[in-house]
C-alpha cells in the first residue's frame, strides 16, 4: 500500500479545498485501491465526514472517478518502458539512497519480514553458502578452501568449474585420483560434522591428492579474489553504527523485529560480488555415459567378495 500522505503532498491536493479533497480521494481510490478509511485517517478527518463530503457534492466526485478511471484505461505503457520502471524499483531496493527508496521497494514486492527472514536462513543451505556464512575457528579455512576451489569436479560458480557437475557424474571409483578427493571430502565433512580438525588425516590426504591433480594436469589454479569469495573474507561495504542505521529508518513505518533486520543488515553488510555465472548447474543426464545397473551391482558385488576374503 503507498503512502497516502506522501503521495498527496508530492501531487500538491490542497486538502483544505472540498473538491480538492474528493479529487485527491477519488485519485488514490481509482489508482491505488485504498479503502475510506484509509483515506480518511491520512487526511486527519473520519470516514463519516467524508461521506458527508461525498454527500454534499456528489456530482463532482463522480466526475473526479470517470475521469481518474478513464486515465487508467487509456494508459498505453510499451513493454520496455514497464520492464525499465521494474529495474529501476530492483535498483533502488539494492542500492537505496534513503529509507524511501526501501519502503517503494518492499511495498511494490510486498516483501514481508517473514520473507526476509527466510531468505537469510536458506542462503546457508547449501554447502557453499553455509561455508561462506560460517565462522570455522577449528579449522584452517584458507587451506580447506583453496583445496576445494582446485578440484576441477566441484562447481564453484566461475569460469573454470563450468561443467563440473557432469564431470563429478564421471567420477571412476577406480582411480586413485577420484579416491583421493573423495577420502578427501569425506575426512572435510567429518571434521565440520564433527566441530574438530583433523589436521594429520587433512593434510595427508590433500598432500597427495595434490599431487596427483598436478601429475595428471587437472589442478586448477586458485586466485586470491577465488579464494576471498569462496570464504566471504571481500571487504565489507559501508557498515554503519546502530545510531545510524536507527536515523536511517526512522521514516519507515515498521514493526520491531522487522526494524531490527534492516538495522543488522545496515550495520553488518555483506560482500555483494557480482556472479557472472548461475549458482548452481543444470546437468542433462546422458545414461549411456554412465555404468548401466547391472554392472554398477557386479562391481559392488566384487568389491564385497574382496572385502570378505581380506578378513578371512
């Protein structure tokens, strides 16, 4: 819903003029669907008076409707005109330049704070994002990220893992490549599952999986902005101090929470690289590619069968 206040001071109605009342409340109710009540209480008067207004003068206010309905009809707005408006309201929402500019962007979307709340919980579901939203204090996050950015079958949202989805699809169970990265992996999942490095286990493993990515030409080389952006340690945009962000919002008409998730997001901003790529890959399946049924359950079959004579 707009601001009815706002939006009949920047049209200029002179509310102390009857017709100019009715003209002004036949504008907001054709063009914006406000209630009388509505109305009524951002002009200061009660519904009773303004339908005794209406009463009075009848006539004109008919009028006023036709003419504001007529206008609307008659509204011959091209494609591109209207997809340029939606990207400018896009733009004042990600980079506002007052606390108006927020309040356009979340009436026009209708963004509630439930919503907010949402998104910020589900950027951490997946694995990437809940390692660039997490503060791992038991492990050496610079050498487990470089690790990760250089295998060339996990998708990292740049230039050079493109593919890398299917390629992880390819993966042979037989090379000491693919077992390397998958021990790999797994002592990574057991230590963040876990809460506790296992430093001997990690290094070990990326030591030699290392080495056999450099033998076999597929270790891909990691930049220090990869590795800044895969961690999320990009400098911070502008944060501001609490007292700030309070007289940033102080027009917004919000409730507390809903106030205190604007403040947290002004006051601990986060890094906003630019992705030139789509966050995760769309992988077109090609069986034939892969080891059909039957034999994917001999090889499972044979590698039980060499288990249990190990044992024995």
């Amino acid at each position: 819903m707009i601001d009815i206040k706002h939006y009949l001071m920047e049209n200029a109605y002179n509310l102390r003029d009857d017709k100019e009342l009715l003209r002004a409340w036949a504008d907001v109710k054709v063009n914006y669907s406000a209630s009388q009540e509505e109305f009524a209480k951002a002009v200061g008067i009660s519904s009773r008076t303004l339908r005794n207004k209406i009463s009075n003068d009848n006539a004109f206010f008919n009028q006023c409707l036709e003419e504001f309905t007529q206008v609307s009809k008659d509204s011959d707005i091209s494609d591109d005109v209207l997809s340029a408006f939606v990207d400018n309201i896009i733009e004042l929402g990600i980079n506002p330049r007052s606390s108006k500019d927020l309040q356009l962007f979340a009436e026009f979307f209708n963004v509630t704070s439930d919503q907010i709340k949402r998104i910020i919980q589900i950027k951490g579901f997946s694995f990437r994002g809940w390692l660039q939203e997490t503060n791992l204090d038991f492990i050496n996050e610079k050498k487990m990220f470089k690790d990760l950015l250089s295998i060339d079958v996990l998708y990292s949202q740049n230039k050079q893992t493109v593919g890398a989805t299917e390629r992880a699809l390819e993966v042979d169970l037989n090379s000491p490549l693919d077992q390397y990265r998958l021990m790999y992996m797994g002592a990574i999942f057991m230590s963040l599952y876990n809460q506790y490095s296992y430093t001997d286990v990690l290094n070990q493993l990326s030591l030699i999986m290392k080495l056999e990515q450099i033998k076999q030409g597929r270790d891909l080389p990691v930049s220090d902005y990869e590795h800044k952006r895969m961690s999320g340690t990009l400098e911070q945009r502008n944060p501001m101090e609490r007292e700030d962000a309070e007289r940033y919002l102080l027009d917004l008409d919000l409730k507390d929470d809903e106030r205190e998730i604007f403040i947290e997001c002004l006051m601990n901003p986060r890094p906003v690289p630019k992705p030139t790529l789509p966050d995760k890959e769309t992988v077109k399946k090609d069986k034939e590619k892969y080891i059909p049924e039957d034999e994917f359950i001999q090889w499972l079959n044979k590698m039980t069968n060499n288990q249990d004579e190990e044992m024995y």
